[in-house]
C-alpha cells in the first residue's frame, strides 16, 4: 500500500455497500487497514443506519484514533515511543464524557497517567492539543463551512 500523502482524508458517502463490504472482510479474519478503519468511523457520524454500522464498528480492532485526522496521525505516530501507559491512556481519553467527565472516568485517568512522570504528560500532551483544536485546511469540515458561509 503506497504512503498516503499528507493531509489526505479518506471520506465515503456511499450507501451500504462499504459496511457490507467491511463485515464481509471481518468475517473473513482479514485485517482492516488503519485508514479504512479511520474511514469507517468517521463516515459513522453522518447519517447512516444502525443496521449497516453496528455489526462492523463493534467489530473493529485497530488504532484507537482514526488514522487521516491530522491531530490524529500526530499522536499516532509518537504513541508507539513513548509506551504502553500512554496507549492506556489515550485510549480512556478518546472515551471521556462529553460536557463535564464524571468522577468515575476521572479517577481512571488519574491510575493510568500514575506511572507515568506528570510533567510529561503536560510536556506530552500540549502540543496533541495544539492539534486538535487546530482546523486542518483539507478537512471536509472546513471545506463544508467555507461553502456554507452566508455572503
């Protein structure tokens, strides 16, 4: 598979075919590339059936973000650096409540960063941010907002 160039984001809005087409590759032990996965769950957030979605997402084992956002594809690459605390750890980030977390969540957090030197994880974890809050020009987000904005 040929390296995706930067900024890429793959994005399908087709009907059903690419979750039939998914289960089949999961029913069959194959492995779903970080992209397709990225893909999948991204395009699970338009409007799609319940029945299409749910027999492939519950299935997906794979990155814990979805490859082809740019924040993303930052933390993914320096997650295998730094260990298996911080995978724990982002893991359990990407699962916050929306809003407020709950206590519950929060004393979770605060077990899986314990091994781990705080500064760190502040000197880690900054710049992820940066990222995520950072629009990416090529995003089909920014894209939709451009050519829905009122003149």
């Amino acid at each position: 598979m040929a390296a995706r160039p930067e900024g890429l984001c793959y994005y399908s809005r087709t009907d059903d075919e690419m979750w039939t087409c998914s289960h089949a590759l999961l029913d069959a032990s194959q492995h779903l590339p970080g992209e397709v996965i990225g893909l999948l769950r991204r395009s699970a957030k338009e409007c799609w059936r319940r029945e299409c979605m749910e027999p492939v997402l519950g299935r997906l084992r794979g990155p814990v973000l979805s490859p082809g956002d740019f924040w993303a594809d930052h933390v993914l690459t320096e997650l295998p650096l730094l260990g298996g605390p911080w995978h724990a750890l982002v893991e359990h980030a990407v699962h916050a409540p929306v809003g407020r977390p709950t206590r519950i969540w929060d004393r979770r957090a605060l077990a899986l960063a314990d091994p781990l030197d705080l500064e760190q994880v502040r000197h880690t974890v900054a710049p992820w941010l940066f990222f995520l809050l950072r629009p990416h020009p090529a995003s089909i987000r920014t894209l939709g907002a451009l050519v829905e904005r009122r003149p």
